[in-house]
C-alpha cells in the first residue's frame, strides 16, 4: 500500500493527455465531487472534456450527506449530453456534434461551452458508443484530456478505450469496512492481471467467469484468459481459492491509477492498519480536496 499526497502539480498532471474514468464501490461515492475536482486540475493547463456512463440517477453526495453537486462545466470545455439537458442547464453552448444516439433523455450531442455554468451529462450505454465519443473528442476536436463518470460498480468500458485509466472512488463506513476491503484487495489484484505471453496457451473463459464455470476448467490447467478485469464475477473467497492454483490473463488490461478513500467514522490510522493487513499495494489518495 502507498499513501500519496502530491504536489499540486503531480496532482493536475496526473489527468493531463488522458482519458479518466472515475468510478465507486456504490451510488453516492462521491464521484462528482472527485469529477469536478478533477477537471479544476486539468483547467490550468488546458480544456477538459466530461462525459458520463448512461444517465447518472446519483441524487445526493455521501461525502458531507448533502445533495450531490451539479457538473459544473466552464468556458472552452466539451460536453457529452443530450440536447434536452443543454436547454435545461444555466450555461451556453454551441452543438458541435449530433450523435446517432438517442436516450430517455433525447439524443446525445457533443458540445462546446460558451458561458459557464450546471450540467446534467448524459452518455452512451454501451462501449462501442462510448468508443466513438471519447475518438471524436480526441481525434476530431482535439481534447486530450477527458473525465468520465462512471456508473457505479461498471469497470467494463474502461477495456473499450485505449490508453485509459480508472480512479476507483470508495465510501467506508464501520459497518461495510470488511466488505469494501476485501473488494480493494480484489481490485487491486486484478488490475495487475496482464496479457498472455506468445508461449502460452492459457484455457480460454468466454463471458463472465462465474462460479458456474469453475467446474469446466480442465483439472491439468495452469492459466485461464478472460476479457478484462470486469469478466470476473467470484466472490472475494471464489477467487482466492482460484488464484492458489491457477494465473490468470487478460485481453485487455486496466490501468488503476489509485483508490480515492472517502471515510466515515473510521480513523485514517485504523484504516490503513487494515490496508496493510489485506496486503494491498495500489496507490491510495485520502480525500484529495483537502490540498
């Protein structure tokens, strides 16, 4: 495990010339928070673009338990909504892009702001929609750095994107503090899973694996191949017995930056105690609005 507390520099460029999503254990992590605290980092040194994962239903913030903050999207940004929600937001835009795709909420536009203000973002649901956005606001507008807010709990969209990266945002209280270590650990192993080597020949998992499969994997086997990270749907048990006898390798690999820790009535020290226990090694950044 490594506490980090950066620099105010290391801090904005952590986001610069990258496509990040940000993503939580649950609704209500605090990922707009951590999204528009991310997108003040990127604004001193270039436009931000800010996109989301299907419609965001998050309705209040559990870091301070108050209503959860609007998007807020300034000057010289890109934005991925629908045309519904450029009328209803107190900002100005120009539609740069209308999108073949439409939603409960009308179709989805990519657009420029003109005067700062509150949005409502709307994305795509499925990874190949999300594919097409994310390579016209590199390739065609020129946005380099892009956020993405997540859905709770989907990593999946993150293999879809080249050379992206995942902040993993987690809201701990005492009464889900085994539960959400234990997901921290899986986590973190799994986001070092890499690619097979030319010299091997690893049993193939198509879809999910779930526990179901275990039993079709041949007893002389020694490495499985899967997707990603977001095919394995094991317990936290399941998989550790599994991990005991067998490696496993991914198509796609997912770079996990680091965990964004949010506590609630569990000091720092006890919490890292219980980091150090579990043997995680992933960067963790400990409520980063406070630098």
């Amino acid at each position: 495990m490594v506490f980090i507390k950066m620099s105010n520099d290391a801090l904005t460029y952590q986001f610069i010339n990258n496509t990040t999503f940000v993503m939580g254990n649950r609704k209500n992590a605090g990922k707009t928070t951590f999204m528009n605290w991310a997108l003040n980092q990127i604004r001193h040194v270039e436009s931000p673009a800010l996109a989301t994962i299907g419609i965001d239903g998050e309705s209040n913030d559990m870091i301070d338990g108050r209503e959860k903050p609007l998007i807020h999207t300034v000057k010289g940004d890109a934005v991925v909504t629908s045309a519904n929600m450029l009328k209803r937001s107190n900002g100005l835009f120009k539609v740069t892009k209308a999108l073949p795709i439409k939603t409960p909420l009308g179709q989805l536009v990519i657009a420029q702001t003109i005067r700062d203000g509150n949005i409502e973002l709307v994305g795509p649901e499925h990874n190949q929609q999300l594919e097409q956005v994310v390579s016209f606001l590199s390739d065609e507008l020129g946005y380099k750095s892009i956020i993405i807010d997540g859905a709770a709990s989907r990593i999946t969209p993150i293999a879809s994107i080249r050379k992206s990266s995942l902040y993993y945002l987690v809201n701990i209280d005492r009464k889900n503090l085994t539960k959400m270590v234990e997901q921290m650990q899986l986590i973190s192993i799994y986001s070092k899973f890499i690619k097979a080597k030319d010299t091997e020949k690893p049993y193939v998992i198509n879809g999910a694996l779930t526990p179901s499969k275990l039993t079709d994997i041949p007893d002389n086997c020694s490495s499985i191949l899967i997707n990603d990270m977001s095919a394995i749907f094991l317990n936290y048990r399941q998989a550790q017995q599994l991990l005991k006898y067998l490696i496993i390798r991914v198509k796609n690999e997912i770079s996990l930056k680091a965990f964004v820790v949010v506590l609630k009535d569990i000091k720092q020290e006890e919490f890292s105690k219980q980091l150090i226990k579990a043997g995680i090694n992933t960067k963790i950044i400990y409520n980063p609005y406070v630098h």
